[in-house]
C-alpha cells in the first residue's frame, strides 16, 4: 500500500477504506475521437494526454478524509475531511451509464460548489453511497462528543445563574435590612428636637402678636398710643397730688413758728 501509495500520508489512526484510479473504459470517447484525427497527427496528443492522466490520478477513502491525487508531469494531492463535507452527488454520462462509470461531487461547508470530484470512477453510486454512511458516522461520533460538551456548558450555565440569583437574593435582603435599621433609628429620635426645631410656642406667640399689630389698622394703633400716654400722664399727675396730700399730712408733725405777743399777759 505504501509502494502504490507512496504520495499518500496517513496519520496514526487514520486507514484506508477504498482506493482507485478512474475506469477503463474511460478512455473509449477519447480513443474515438484521437483515432481518426491520428491520420493527421492531431489525435495522437489527445490519446496520449488522455492514457497518461488515467495513470497519474488516484482517488483514496480513508477513516477521516478524502483524497484525490492528479498530474502528469507534476504532482498535485486534494484533502477533504469529513467534517467540512457538506454534500456528495454523482453523474455519469452516455458512456458512462452505458460502460458502469460516473463522477462523484464533494461539496463542502462554506465552500462556493463542488470542492471536489471523483471523476470517471467506477460504480459512482456505489462510492456515493460509501461516503455518506462514513459521513455519518463521523457527524454522529461528533455529535456525541459534542453532546457531551453541550450538556457539561449547560449545567455550568445553569450552575452560574443559579449562583447570580442568589448572590442578588443575599445583596437585595442587605440593603432592606439597611433600610429598616434606618428607619427604626429615624423613629427613635426625641419628638421635642424635631418639635423645638421645628417650631415653638414662643415662637409661635411672637408670630400671632406681630400678625395682629400687623393687622392693626394706623389709625387704631394712634388711638392706642394716646390711650397710653393719656394713662401715663393721669398716674403722674395722680401720683403728684398724692406726694402733695401727703406732704401737708405730714406739715403739723413739724414744728411751728409763732410770733409772741407781750400784751398777752398771765393774770397768774
């Protein structure tokens, strides 16, 4: 395998499932058509360039790939894995479905058409049928695998939500607690602090009395004011008459001067 396949690397795990070059009978329509052009030398480069690519192309199914070797002169080797495999179809023309041959497509994921195409091969429904049993076998392995993978990511998904639901449960129930202790202490505070710096009965009293004076048309407050002064000077003139009464209550208590008379004499 390593001598027919010498251009062919595998990796360790990786083996060959099926192998081969394009059919035989591949070559009838160029040997139809070089033949007689042969009389003119024209068809002789056509059948040769046809034989020699028939012996120079290699298609190889292995475990994890597909591979398509071509070139005469040169060397050129194709590489598709499975996993970028999208799509396989076959077809084959007159000759082939007459003679049992076709071409295999292999589309791929991402790709613009077909990436590669098992050309003149033989049983190509066969081959077709191959690649998509293997296809699926590694889809189906992947997605076990994955599976696997996805249900792990969803449990710590839900592991994390879990977790952020109650770290915000444990934050919320703090900050309440915070709340109602500052309330407690708001309702703690002595009624006549708030009272006394909200407002006083002395303050209150100077309020009314000046609203009232306010309120006091000028003429009555006049009138008001004369009423005082006309108070004031009645207790000082009876205050006056008072000290007078007073001071002639208290004449006889002094000593009296009298004038002597010599006529007036003691018969005695």
């Amino acid at each position: 395998m390593e001598t027919e396949f010498d251009w062919l690397t595998l990796d360790d795990d990786e083996e060959v499932l099926w192998a081969d070059t394009p059919h035989p009978y591949s070559l009838v329509p160029a040997l139809i058509v070089g033949i007689p052009l042969s009389l003119v030398i024209v068809g002789i480069p056509l059948l040769v360039g046809s034989y020699l690519s028939f012996k120079n192309t290699n298609y190889v199914v292995t475990s994890q790939a597909l591979y398509k070797k071509t070139g005469v002169f040169s060397r050129s080797v194709q590489r598709i894995e499975f996993d970028k495999v999208q799509d396989t179809s076959y077809s084959q023309t007159f000759f082939g479905a007459q003679f049992g041959y076709g071409t295999v497509d292999i589309s791929t994921a991402g790709g613009s058409g077909v990436e590669m195409s098992f050309q003149d091969v033989a049983e190509p429904q066969s081959l077709q049928s191959q690649v998509n049993e293997r296809l699926k076998r590694h889809r189906k392995g992947d997605t076990g695998e994955k599976g696997k993978a996805a249900v792990l990511d969803d449990i710590l998904s839900e592991l994390r939500a879990i977790r952020e639901a109650v770290e915000d449960t444990a934050t919320s129930s703090a900050v309440d607690g915070d709340a109602t202790t500052s309330a407690v202490e708001g309702d703690d505070t002595p009624s006549g602090v708030n009272g006394d710096a909200t407002s006083s009965p002395t303050d209150g009293d100077d309020t009314t009395s000046t609203t009232k004076d306010d309120d006091t048309p000028p003429w009555e407050q006049s009138s008001d004011t004369d009423a005082v002064e006309t108070t004031d000077e009645t207790f000082e003139q009876s205050s006056d008459t008072d000290a007078e009464h007073t001071d002639d209550q208290l004449d006889p208590l002094e000593p009296t001067e009298f004038e002597f008379d010599p006529s007036v004499t003691d018969d005695r």
